[in-house]
C-alpha cells in the first residue's frame, strides 16, 4: 500500500487535500480507440523483440507502493523513459482524475511487458480534479509531455484523450475481469505515441490541460541512473 496527498482543484470549492491509499494500482495498456493503429503499433513493437499482449486493452497489475510524488526516481542503466497518462482513482465513492508517468524499462519490456513496468517508480501529480467536472467534455482534454535533449525541452508526445479509450469503456473492460475499481483503486489509463520515437531523457515534464475550464496540471520529475552491474 503507498499514501499520496493530492490538491483537489474543484469548481465548487477552494483548494484542499486529498490522501490517496493505493491499495492496488494498474497500468491499462493498448488502450488506443483507433484498433488498426493498436494492431499496427504492436506488429512494430514485435518486430523490436516486445511480445505481443494477449489481448486489447490489457492490464498489468504491478505494486501499490510504485506510486511516487518524489522530484527524482532512481533507476537502473540508461534504457528506461517515461510516458504521460491520465490517472484516475477513487476515494470513498468519488472518482478524481490527475497524471501519471508509466515509467518502462525498455530493455527489460523485450523480455516481459509486465516486468519492465513493475521495475519503475510511477511518478504522478500533486494536483488532481474531480473527474464527474471533466467527463462532459473528456475527449477535450489533452496531454502533453515534453523531454530535455542537447539542454532543451523539446515536445515527445501531444494529443487529446479522444485517441484513448473512454473512461466508460476502460472500466467495464477491467470489471468484466471480475475487479471492482472500488476505493484505494487507481489507473493508468494508456498513452499517446512518442513523437520522433521512444528514448530516455533525464528530466521528464507532463500535462494535461482542459481547455473548457482554463486550467492544467504539471508535473516533472527526473532520474537518476544506476550503474548496470554483473
């Protein structure tokens, strides 16, 4: 189980906290509307060595206590980069949307999918919104990421949520599993594709901006590498 402390920013009210126990976290993957460009990404992904998922979407279960508000992540080698997602959990019987990091191993995810994600901090947000505020206008919202090259944040990925399932969708695939997405439940709902490709970077910035109600939430974290040892 891990604790995190979000900022609630609401319409109806001013700021306040949020503590989130994470009981069980999962990371939704091949979560894409368009079904020939997920057919299409895992072929090229098959080709790289990255086996196939079993089936579209799918969800990895990995540790509650991956979660992580922390401004640095340690990792090992210099093969892992991140990838922004909405987050969504609920507590009580409320339901809150923020931002992600599904944080991979890319050398470990030719071996195994599952594994190369659990070996990653997931770094989210501070800041979080109810989601019943923004599911009117879901597929409006977008999100960003950007990545540091030669000393310079330069864009890696951009795009509405319209590309990736919707929310409805998403959890009745996931209970249709037999899992209740009950309090202390939270999700990585999937991702947008890297512009120019996937590669690490040492600082990882991410978005999501509502473009209705005028506001976002960013966060950025950075890495610290380990050294490959045998």
């Amino acid at each position: 189980m891990s604790m995190v402390r979000f900022v609630l920013e609401s319409k109806a009210a001013s700021q306040q906290s949020l503590d989130l126990k994470v009981r069980s976290l999962v990371i939704a993957g091949w979560t894409g509307r368009n079904l020939a460009a997920v057919q299409h990404h895992i072929d090229e992904l098959a080709a790289l060595g990255v086996p196939a998922p079993s089936k579209t979407p799918l969800f990895y279960r990995v540790s509650a206590d991956l979660v992580t508000q922390a401004e640095e992540i340690q990792v090992v080698g210099e093969s892992t980069s991140g990838e922004v997602e909405p987050f969504i959990f609920k507590i009580s019987d409320r339901m809150f949307v923020s931002i992600a990091s599904d944080h991979t191993d890319r050398d470990l995810e030719r071996v195994s999918v599952a594994a190369s994600k659990q070996v990653c901090s997931k770094p989210v947000a501070v800041k979080a919104w109810p989601i019943d505020e923004v599911l009117g206008h879901w597929d409006q919202l977008i999100l960003r990421s950007w990545i540091l090259e030669e000393g310079q944040k330069r864009p890696y990925q951009e795009g509405p949520l319209s590309s990736i399932r919707p929310i409805d969708n998403l959890l009745s695939a996931f209970e249709q599993e037999g899992t209740v997405f009950g309090p202390g439940v939270a999700m990585s709902c999937g991702t947008l594709a890297a512009l120019g490709g996937i590669r690490p970077s040492a600082r990882f910035f991410m978005q999501l901006e509502d473009p209705v109600l005028g506001r976002t939430i960013d966060h950025s974290y950075s890495l610290a590498s380990l050294p490959v040892v045998s």
